[in-house]
C-alpha cells in the first residue's frame, strides 16, 4: 500500500535535493542569486512538510514549519531588495 501523501513526500525530497545541487552550483559559480533560488527552494520544502504535518493530523509541528518558511522566506525577500 502506497502512503497516501507520497506526492507530497517526494515533493519536498526534490525541493529539497534541486536546493543542494543549487546551492553547491552556487559556491562554485559565486553567483548570489542562485543561493537565493537555494533558499526558496527550501521554504517551498518546508511548506511541503508542514503540509504533511497538517494532514497526518500534528498540527503543532504543522504549524511550526509554516511559522519557520514563512519567517524565512521574509527575511530572504528582504534581503534580496536590499542588495
């Protein structure tokens, strides 16, 4: 039996491996843009967790995942305009 939130799951394992290759391409290639993409890439990986956090009913770590992103993704957006 497959688990049921397994698109999910795999979901957040590509965002998760696309945010390593890109964040190692950009410590070789210097280029600040794509460690952002790195960090987005991320946030969109812990919404993922937080969204299979909130259907296998622990809506506390849910929640605390949802608070991590979205506090990161603000601060990363902020930091982008600054540059």
């Amino acid at each position: 039996m497959r688990h049921p939130y397994r698109k999910l799951v795999q979901m957040e394992l590509f965002l998760l491996l696309f945010a390593f290759l890109a964040g190692i391409a950009a410590l070789i290639a210097g280029y600040i843009i794509i460690l952002f993409l790195s960090i987005y890439l991320i946030v969109f990986s812990l919404i993922c967790d937080a969204m299979i956090l909130l259907n296998t009913r622990h809506p506390a770590e849910a929640g605390k995942q949802a608070i991590r992103a979205v506090m990161l993704f603000l601060f990363m957006t902020y930091l982008l305009f600054r540059l």
